[in-house]
C-alpha cells in the first residue's frame, strides 16, 4: 500500500496547533560553525567539572581511558535531572507516549536488518608518516586541533584512502568467540522501539499517533573521541520514536521540532545560543526523508545536541522484511492498515548537561560578609537540574556556629540565600514546606 491509498488525514491524525507559549525557532542562516565570542572557554569548565568533582576521567589512577568519563557525585545527580526533566515533557505530561527499557543487547539481525552492520560506519584515515587516525571528514576540514597529531605538525601528514570503519562495538554472547556468537552493542536506542512496536502498542492499547521513549547507555566506537563530555565512546541516549499516519509525518515533524526547542530554552539554554539546522539532502541518513539538528553554540563550535528526523516507514519495513513479523498497523476507526511513519527525537543525555553546564557557567563579582567582594564561580542551573536544591548554611566560617547551623539544618529552618540574587529570605518554621515547595516547583 502507498500513501495515496489511505483516505485523508483528519484532525485526529493531526498534531495539535503549536501553543501560544512555544518560542518560534531560529533556523541556521549558514552552515557555519564557528561559535564566535564566547563567554567561556572548555579548559575552564573541565577544569571545573573535575575541581568539583562533577565529571572526570574514567580510570583516571590508570591514566584515563580516551572516550569515557565518570560522573560525580554531583554530575550524576545533574544527569539524573536532565534525564526526568526529558521524561518529564516526554511521557509524564502526555498520555500519548509510552515508556520502554529494552536490552543493550539485541539479536544480531537487528543491526542486518537496520542497516547499521553495512552502513554505519565513518571514514578512516592513517597518516603513513605518524600513524595517527583520524576521521578523514575532519581530516580534510584542515584544522590541526581535530587531527590530534602526535607531532602537533599535521602539515607533514601523509594520509592514505580513506577506510570505512564501523562504529560499533563488537562482543561475544558465551564463552566461545565464534562467528555465530557475535552481537554489538546497541550504537542507539531505536532500533528496541521498532521492533517491540508491535508488542507494546497492543499491550499499551495506544493507538497511532503515539510514541514509545527510552532513555538507555548506547555506545559508539568514535574514530576520534574529543571535546569533554560532546563526543565519547558511550554514552546516554534520550529517544522517542513517534509513530504516525502516512501523510501526516510532516506536520507531525514541525510539531516536535518545536516541542523539543521549547524544551531546552524551558530548562534554560539562552535563545541566542540554540538553533535549528535543517540537514542538506546528500547529509541525511539513508532512512530519513527529512532531519533537523537541534544545535548549541559551544565554546568550539555550532554542534549538535539532538537530531530530529522523518523516519518514514523504512525501519518499520526493513524489521519486518528480515523477520518475517508484521509490523503494519490496524486503524480501526478507519478500517485500513498502513504501516506507520516514525518521527523521532533523539537527544544527548551527556550532551545536553554538558550545554546546560556551559550556559549556566558564571564568574561574579560577589559582597562577602566583611563588607568587601570576593570573586565567585557558579553554575546557575535551572533549579530543577541542579544537582544540590536546599543547602543549610552557617553566615560565618565561626566553629561556634557550626553545631548551630546542624540544628537548624535538623529542624530545617535555615536561613535561605538565593544563589543567584543572593537576596535573603527569613522563613517562619510551619511555613517551610510551603516556602520550599513553591521555590522548587517543577
Ligand atoms: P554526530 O553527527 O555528532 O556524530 P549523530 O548525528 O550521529 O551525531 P544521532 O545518531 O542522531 O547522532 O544520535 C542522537 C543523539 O545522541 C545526538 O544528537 C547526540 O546528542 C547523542 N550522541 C550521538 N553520538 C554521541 C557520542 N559519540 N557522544 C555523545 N553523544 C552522542
């Protein structure tokens, strides 16, 4: 069946008028990627997610490991909240999209059938000279920073043809390493919500248009891991594949492309800093019909923190022409059977805390208690991603005060500095609760 066999879309099909509320999105005048000025530079906030013990290196007492990083106490606290402010728009406020947690795991066809086995893959060089490798995408940008070269010279590089190389990570299910044991681990989250369409949206009873969202670790063999926390080896996904009538996929697309740029400006990135990036048709995957990047200006450049593409039917039909399963849909109100578009948003946990990181960043000038200033350095996180919500302080550094301070910390009645006004509330014991409640709304 194709498109045009279906009758025409009705309102129920339809995605509802964008609200009064959502920001209207800026579009990429250019392809440029250059941040310009910028307020803060990626030395310095490393050096703060280490000093703070917020992110930093894994194994870091074996000399790290390229491409993995650990978060802190108060850095996994941070991406536990971006992950519930994401679950938060995407499955809490809305009874049209339904969760799923699926195995990292899956059966080795998923990645025939999806395309990844054969085409997931970047271009590899090797400088015959220093040996090193490097994306040859980024080799020919002639910029010496993304080479890496050991030599720190790239000009004396000598590369040879490019390679494909695949991106994913190749394991053994057993305990003998033969052919027939070979699985990957997932590079996405995706692929888990095509092939349990069927399955959930029976048992779900959700009915098209609907979405299943999963937030889960996938992992990616980058040819040059780099800029902190932006591109690493694994990594946390945030992906909802929402699945539609043909012929209703690209109204549905503008409404999630400007779903998800409210979301971010909600939680804080400043306006000037985001944009949208529609791709060139030769830069779209070979499943899309259509793709946007949502994009953050970091210190290093214009990059990308979620991709939002058109789908179409394609994973849909390729699970089900390798498997053998009908992956097709009944529309009962219609009395017709298609097989369902797929929009899907797909989002960077580390990445998007890494942006909202980076926005937050200040360096003040603040009043100390003696009547001077001292110099501060904060993150004004959107109280709903900051790691640390209630602190019960003493006003001086006085070790009289400090047995003070533990019993008002006990009774919970402290005396509240706002962070970033660093104005002060006096707050009456019974009204606390109340006080706190309405501060840290959601
Ligand atoms: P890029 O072009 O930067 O390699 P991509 O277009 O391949 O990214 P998608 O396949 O669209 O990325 O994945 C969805 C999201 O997952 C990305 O927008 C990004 O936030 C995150 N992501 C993908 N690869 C990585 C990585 N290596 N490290 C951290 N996050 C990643």
């Amino acid at each position: 069946m194709t498109t045009h066999d279906l009758a025409p879309a009705e309102a129920g099909d339809q995605p509802p008028p964008v609200a009064a509320d959502v920001a209207p999105y800026t579009v990429a005048a250019d392809a440029d990627d250059a941040p310009g000025e910028h307020a803060v530079t990626m030395e310095a906030i490393v050096e703060l997610c280490k000093r703070r013990g917020i992110i930093f290196q894994s194994s870091e007492v074996y000399g790290g490991l390229r491409g993995a990083w650990d978060f802190g106490p108060l850095g996994a606290a941070l991406k536990d909240n971006v992950k519930a402010a994401w679950k938060r728009a995407m499955l809490q406020l809305r009874d049209d999209v339904v969760q799923l947690d699926a195995a990292i795991l899956m059966h080795p066809k998923v990645w025939e059938a999806s395309g990844h086995l054969e085409g997931f893959t970047d271009p590899l060089v090797e400088c015959r000279t220093c040996n090193a490798r490097f994306r040859a995408d980024h080799a020919v940008q002639g910029d010496a920073a993304t080479y890496e070269c050991p030599r720190s010279d790239y000009s004396l590089c000598d590369f040879g043809e490019p390679k494909q190389f695949n991106l994913m990570f190749e394991t053994h299910i057993g305990p003998t390493r033969e052919s027939g044991s070979q699985v990957w681990l997932r590079p996405e989250t995706a692929q888990a919500m095509f092939v349990d369409f069927a399955h959930v949206q029976l048992t779900s009873r959700q009915k098209v248009p609907f979405g299943i969202a999963q937030v889960g670790k996938s992992f990616r063999n980058e040819i040059t891991p780099r800029n902190f926390i932006f591109r690493v080896r694994e990594f946390e996904q945030m992906e909802m594949e929402y699945f539609v009538r043909p012929g209703t996929d690209e109204a549905w697309h503008d409404y999630w492309i400007a779903q998800r740029w409210q979301w971010y400006l909600d939680y804080g990135l400043r306006p000037a800093n985001l944009r949208i990036r529609p791709h060139a048709p030769d830069e779209l995957s070979h499943y899309a019909k259509a793709t946007v990047d949502v994009e953050y200006r970091f210190p290093f450049a214009w990059s990308e923190l979620e991709g939002i593409a058109n789908r179409t039917d394609y994973d849909l039909r390729a699970h089900t022409a390798t498997s053998g399963k009908d992956l097709s849909y009944y529309d009962q109100t219609r009395d017709e059977r298609y097989v369902p578009y797929v929009v899907e948003p797909a989002a960077g946990v580390d990445r998007a805390a890494l942006a909202f990181v980076v926005d937050a960043y200040r360096v003040e000038q603040a009043p100390t208690a003696s009547g001077g200033t001292e110099t501060r350095t904060l993150l004004a996180l959107d109280h709903r991603l900051a790691p640390v919500k209630v602190a019960v302080l003493p006003l001086s550094r006085n070790e009289r005060l400090v047995p003070t301070a533990r019993a008002v910390a006990d009774l919970l009645r402290p005396h509240l500095r706002d962070r970033d006004t660093m104005t002060q509330d006096r707050v009456r014991t019974d009204e606390l609760v109340a006080y706190l409640t309405q501060r840290l709304r959601l």
